[in-house]
C-alpha cells in the first residue's frame, strides 16, 4: 500500500537519475533504456534483440552497475547444460561423510544476463522456463527461490542462423518485452565513438536498491486506469487473434497465431509505468499504444503470407492499433 | 472532493458543447430530410390537388429539426463520452480516470485527482472543445428549404383545385359544426315534443351524411338546400298537425262536426222536397233516399264526383244534370229559406239579433254554440217535412257575453230564441246572430284553448291569424 504521495515521487525520481547514469555508458537507445527499466519495474524479463556490436551486452551491464543489486552472466554457448544455469548437486564430504549439496549456478542473481540466448540448445533454454515465470529454481527434490528482484534480460542476434536454436514460443512468451536495438544514429555513432575509444572512464553509480524496485512494482500495481483505457488494451490483444470476433484483418491475413494474456498483462503493468515514470498518475491511451509493439511482437505467429511477403509482427501491431483506435 | 468538483464541471461544460454539436448536426439533418420531402411534395403538388401543400412541406421541415433535437436529447452524450473527448484534447485520460475514481481516497487517486486539476488549469474548454458550425450541412439544409419554397411558388391549376377545396372543407366543417350544435339545442328543447325531436334529428343527421360524402360545392348549395326545403315541410307538417289539431279541437268543441251532419242532413231533406215535388209525388223508395241523401253528403263535402253523380241518378231516374241541378236548387231554397247554418251567419232572419248558442233549456244533444234549424223568423223558413208535433219553447240567448260554457248556452233573461220539436230531435227555428258576435265567440274560444294547452308560437300565431281573419 502506498504510504504516501511523496514515497512515489522520490522513487520517480530514482528511477530517472538511473536513466541518466545509464545514459552516461549508453549513447542514445533513450527507448530501449526506458522501455528495460519498465520491464525491471514490472517484474519483466526482456529479450534483447540486434546485431551484433549495438551494445545490447554493454547495456545490461550498465544497468546492473546503475542498479544496486546482484549481476550475472551466463554465455550460452550450443554446449551449455541446464546445471550448468541454475547449478547442480556436488558430493561435499562433511563431518566425514560424503553428502549432496546443491551448488548455486549463475541464475542466482538478481539481473541474469543471458547472452545470445539462441545459441543455447533447447534443452538449456527450457532451463529458464521455471526460473523466469516462477522465479524458483528445482533440483532434484529440493525447489529453490531466487533472489527478489529477479529478472532475465537475454540478448540474441537475428541475422546468424546456423549454429542458433530460436527460442521456442513458451519461452518467448516469458519475456515481458522484446526490445530491437537500432543502428545509432551519426549523431549517436559519434558519442559512442568519444566515449569508447578516447579512453575515457565512465564513472556511473549504483542509484536503485533492490527495494526501492520492489516498492515501484508495488506502486504500480496500485496505478489508477481509466476502464476506457484498459479495454483498449485489450481490444489490441483480442485484435490479433485471427479467430477472434474482433480480430482486425490485419490479424486474420498474416498471423497463424495472436497474442497471449500474457501480452495484455504485460501491456496492463508497463503502461502503468511508462504513465508514472512520466509523472501522471493515470494511464493513457498513448502509453497503451507505446508499450503495445515491444510488449506484442515476440508473442505472435506469422503465416506463410506474412513471411512471404516480408510483413513484420511491427507492421501488423501497427496496423491492429490503428484498425482499434478507429472503432474505439 | 473540492478537485473533483471543478473537473466535473470542465466535463459537463464539454458535455454541453458536444450537445451543441449534435443539435447543430442532427438538426441539420433531420431538416434536411423535412424540407427534402416537403419539397417534394409540394413539387407533387404542381401536377396533383394537394390541400395545404406549402404549410405541410413547412412542417415537415420544422418538424425534422425538432426530430433532430428530440433525438439529440436522447443522444445526448455521458459524463463519461465527454470526459473522453476532452482527454482527446491533450489530458491524457485524466477526466476519465478522475472521474471513474472520484470516490477513491487512497493517495495515488487524490494525486491524480489533483494533477488533472492543475492540468485543467491551462485548459481553455472553448478553445479546446469549440462548437464547429456544420456549414455544409446547414448549406445542405438551406437548399432544401429553398427548394421547398420554390415549388410553393410555382402557380398551377393543380393548386387552385386544392385551394377551392380546403375552402370547401372549411364550409363543410362550418355547416357542420353549426348542425351539430343544432342538434345539441334540439335535443335540450323538452317544450318539442319527443316524436318532432327525433324527427328533426333523423333529419339533421341525413344532412350530416350528405355533408361527409359531399364532393363539390355545389353539392354543399343543394344539400343545405334540401334541408332547407325539409325543415320547411317539416314546418308545414307540423303546423297543420298542430292547426289540424286545434281545428279538431274546436270542431269538437264547439260541435262543427255536428252541424255539418246537420247541414248535410238538411240539404237531403231539401233535396227530397224538390225531388218530390219535381219527380215524384208518390213518394221516395229507401232506395231513392238514400240515394239522395248521399248525394247530398258528397255535394256538401266536394261537390259530386262522377261515379257517385251517375250511381246516384240511375238510382232517382235523373240524368247527372238534373240531379246536379235538384241539389243546386235545394242549396238555394235552403239559404233562401234561412236554413242555414250558425256558423255562415249569413241568414237574414228578421230577429236575427238574437244570441247565438243553446239555452239552457235548448238542445241537450248538442250543446255547442252553434244555433241550426229553421229561421223563425223568415215566412219560407224550411221545415222539414213529414214531422211529428211541433212545440215551441222560448230560449233566452245573453248579449254577446262570451267567455265560458255558462255564459254560451244562453241565459234566461236575454232575447228570446225558439226551437221546434221533431220526431227526429230538435230543430232550431233559426236565430239571427252577427257574424262578428260569432267569430268573436270563435276566436276567444279558441285563444282560451290555445293559451290552456302548450302549443308552439308558430301554431299560436296560424290559429290567431286564422280566427283574426274570420274577423275581417
């Protein structure tokens, strides 16, 4: 329960120096960084999709540094085993006696940065299943929880194929966001250039504790939404389901499938936070519509039609938001 | 609360714009639509007798705008429609979700309450929610009203028809009313009697019929025409109802009926005489005299008709024209013998100053004012032949005092009257009396009778007439 007004806006306002101290390592992906923090603050793992050299790892990493919390790192690699994620059960002789004990794996942070996570076979990928839904981990017969916050931010590279495993849907499907990292612009390119090849030290500072992210997914939870607006949201999710009544026709000539309820969740909880990182206590149609794109892309299944004709999932989000906006 | 209270009235002032707007745009249209088929109309109206054309295609353009604004009513948009529109303007859903959580208390819902106050601060509602004039529409809904206007003005045969009948409409509905509220005097009349009442009403009602099925008006001129000549034969009838009813009365009253018999009594008896004297000295057969005595009736009443002209001369052995003359020439000997009756008061009886009506020791049988028999007073006063014994007996009359059935039968202090006994009853021996002492008798008699009985003015004014005439 929120105490008080003033709690709130000193949490917005911790919140915005992180996207400042972020913004001293990071040149410009200004959304991406909002849009990351909205996932942290909404209890959200978040894929992380570029080419290679965007910095996708190099922002993980400033954000663990800005936040005051646990990091870690796992590299997927075509050769990583589950254990290998969530930890494994060693024989450790005590008092004279040989004994399993479970030996944490590198999932026992509060940020886990899954480095090009589809390189990773399926069967290590499902290793985070458990963990990024429920937030526990299970050996054997021993279920353990993970460190509050929690979240995953994965990263992969959409332009190399061979040697990759996409991520199946129910893993997608865990991922509140999936952010696409642009090419900087010259501008953007330039700043990189000062900071990463001058020498400069970039001296950034833990801003958030792991409480003050827990308090902020409170106060979210709390965050006024007008009806009108939470039925646009979920206008959008029914919109792409090509079966659906109102199913915009977008949806019903290139998906195979639409969204899940997840994406209205995650479409519920990030607009809420994307209004109060902006200072409003109410939700607005246009932050339904900005969370909508990363909130719904990795959520929904092209056709044949839809690949063939090289239509992206950004396309037929854009199109469904207009298609609903015009009957709302 | 004090924030809700000013974010509420920011919403309903936007409310009442949009209402504005709605009016403005339903208006226009249903305006549109009224004037579009007024027009029409009217321009039907050219070529077809339409009454009223022009006011009916004005109407429906007035009414379609009204229909507009009936219908903005029911449209007229919620809290929640206006709160959203003036979101739309830059408030970011502020409005609704205030007012959604107007009676929330936790403090993120005062914070918002609060913030979308100051943001309405900056919110000019006119400049941001201004009432756009549909001008399209209202050019959409001018042309149709001038187009109405047009064919208004344009003159045709078609409208003059028209014309000619909604002024025939408007006199049938005249005529109408006026019968009928006729017929509400009539029915509240209890001095008519029930049986005239329905009759008038039967008749006013056929007049209404007419007037309903009426297609000209010509036909409106002979229908009330032809109730004109109805209500008066139904006068007439009535009248002579009535005066047939008052002559009724005073025949009986005053014993006409009976003196007529008697008359015709007397002129078979005359007629006998001449036959006698002239055909027959031997005698008359039953046969000859009843032969004779109606013929006598039938020449009293009309004059002889053929068939009873001829039956009765076979029968007598006369031709038509001597039986004509024989009752022609017993008339005369009648009148000349004074055998008259009272009531012609003509006779030329040498006492003729004498009061008229029985005396108290005359006639018991007829007891009417009416004095019949011979004249005494006249040498070729009639008698009837073949009478019994005769016997004579004064009979005073008083001095034209008149009045009531006292003072008619006589007195017997007055002038002295005689009658005559026959075998068949009495006789009078005639009794001079002047005709105006008479039909003043008459006439007050039959005042009494008329102011004693409820008899209408109309009947009041021909029986006085009748008897003022008898006067003259």
């Amino acid at each position: 329960m929120v105490e008080n007004i003033e709690q709130i806006k000193s949490v917005i306002d911790k919140v915005n120096v992180v996207e400042q101290e972020i913004g001293k390592a990071i040149i410009g992906q200004r959304d991406i960084i909002r849009q990351l923090l909205l996932a942290i603050l909404t209890d959200g793992n978040v894929l992380l999709e570029g080419v290679p050299g965007l910095g996708k790892t190099q922002l993980i990493k400033t954000l663990a540094r800005v936040l005051d919390i646990s990091f870690s790192r796992i590299q997927f690699t075509p050769d990583l085993m589950p254990a290998d994620v969530t930890g494994t059960n060693l024989i450790v002789n005590e008092d004279g006696k040989n004994q399993f004990r479970f030996a944490q794996g590198p999932i026992f942070a509060n940020i886990v940065l899954a480095d090009e996570i589809n390189r990773a076979t399926p069967k290590t990928q499902s290793a985070l299943l458990e963990a990024m839904q429920e937030k526990t981990v299970t050996s054997g017969r021993q279920t353990l929880r993970l460190p509050q916050p929690f979240m995953v931010l994965a990263t992969q590279n959409p332009i190399e194929n061979e040697g990759t495993y996409p991520l199946p849907e129910a893993q997608l499907d865990r991922f509140l966001f999936k952010l696409h990292i642009s090419f900087p612009s010259l501008e953007e390119l330039k700043a990189i250039m000062e900071v990463t090849v001058s020498g400069k030290s970039v001296d950034i500072r833990p801003v958030l504790t792991g409480e003050d992210i827990l308090a902020m997914r409170r106060i979210i939870l709390e965050m006024p939404m007008a009806e009108a607006v939470a039925e646009y949201a979920l206008k959008l999710v029914v919109a792409s389901h090509p079966e659906q009544a109102g199913a915009q026709p977008a949806a019903g000539r290139y998906l195979q499938y639409g969204a899940s309820p997840r994406a209205a969740q995650a479409i519920y909880q990030t607009s809420r936070a994307k209004a109060l990182l902006e200072g409003r206590y109410h939700v607005s149609f246009e932050d339904v519509e900005a969370v909508a794109l990363p909130a719904m892309r990795h959520r929904l299944v092209l056709n044949f039609d839809a690949v063939s004709e090289g239509i992206t999932p950004d396309d037929i989000i854009r199109e469904i938001i207009r298609g609903v906006k015009d009957v709302h | 609360m004090e924030e809700f209270s000013g974010i509420l009235k920011v919403i309903k002032q936007i409310r009442r714009r949009m209402t504005i707007m709605e009016f403005l745009r339903l208006g226009c249209f249903g305006g549109t639509i009224g004037f579009l088929l007024g027009g029409l109309l009217n321009f039907l109206a050219i070529w077809f007798p339409i009454p009223d054309a022009g006011w009916l295609g004005l109407g429906m353009g007035v009414l379609g705008i009204l229909a507009g604004a009936e219908v903005t009513l029911f449209r007229r948009p919620g809290l929640s429609k206006a709160a959203l529109c003036g979101d739309a303007r830059g408030l970011k859903e502020g409005l609704i979700t205030a007012l959604e959580r107007r009676d929330k208390q936790d403090p993120l819902s005062r914070a918002q309450r609060e913030q979308t106050a100051q943001m309405l601060e900056n919110f000019p509602v006119a400049k941001k929610v201004p009432i756009k004039i549909p001008y399209f529409s209202m050019g959409i809904l001018l042309t149709g009203a001038l187009f109405l206007f047009l064919c208004v003005l344009i003159p045709s045969p078609a409208k003059e028809v028209a014309a000619a009948e909604k002024e025939l409409q408007a006199l049938v509905k005249e005529q109408t009313a006026q019968i009928e509220e006729l017929e509400k005097e009539i029915a509240g009349m209890e001095q008519i009697d029930p049986e005239s009442q329905e009759a008038m009403m039967d008749l006013l009602e056929q007049t209404l019929e007419e007037l309903r099925s009426m297609e000209d008006e010509a036909g409106l001129d002979k229908i009330m025409e032809r109730l004109s000549m109805k209500l008066v034969k139904e006068e007439e009838r009535r009248q002579e109802e009535y005066f047939s009813e008052m002559t009724q009365m005073a025949r009986e009253s005053l014993s006409l009926d009976e003196s007529i018999e008697q008359q015709k009594q007397s002129l078979a008896e005359a007629a006998e005489s001449q036959y006698k004297e002239q055909y027959s000295e031997s005698g008359l057969t039953d046969e000859m005299k009843e032969a004779l005595q109606n013929a006598a009736e039938s020449y009293s009443e009309n004059g002889l008709e053929g068939e009873q002209l001829t039956a009765a001369a076979e029968t007598l052995g006369l031709t038509e024209e001597e039986l004509t003359e024989l009752l022609e020439n017993a008339q005369a000997q009648i009148k000349e013998g004074g055998l008259q009756l009272a009531g012609n008061n003509e006779g030329n009886n040498e006492n003729g100053n004498g009061e008229n009506g029985n005396g108290e020791n005359g006639n018991g049988e007829s007891g009417t004012a009416q004095g019949g028999g011979a004249d005494n007073g006249s040498k070729t006063g009639f008698e009837k032949t073949g009478l019994g014994t005769t016997t004579q007996e004064e009979l005073h009359i008083p001095q034209r005092e008149v009045g009531n059935d006292e003072n008619l039968t006589g007195s017997a202090t007055g002038e002295a009257s005689y009658y005559t006994e026959t075998d068949n009853g009495l006789s009078w021996n005639g009794v001079m009396k002047d005709y105006r002492q008479v039909a003043g008798e008459y006439t007050q008699e039959a005042y009494k009778r008329i102011t004693s009985r409820e008899v209408p003015d109309a009947v009041k004014d021909i029986v006085k007439n009748y008897f003022s005439g008898l006067a003259d």
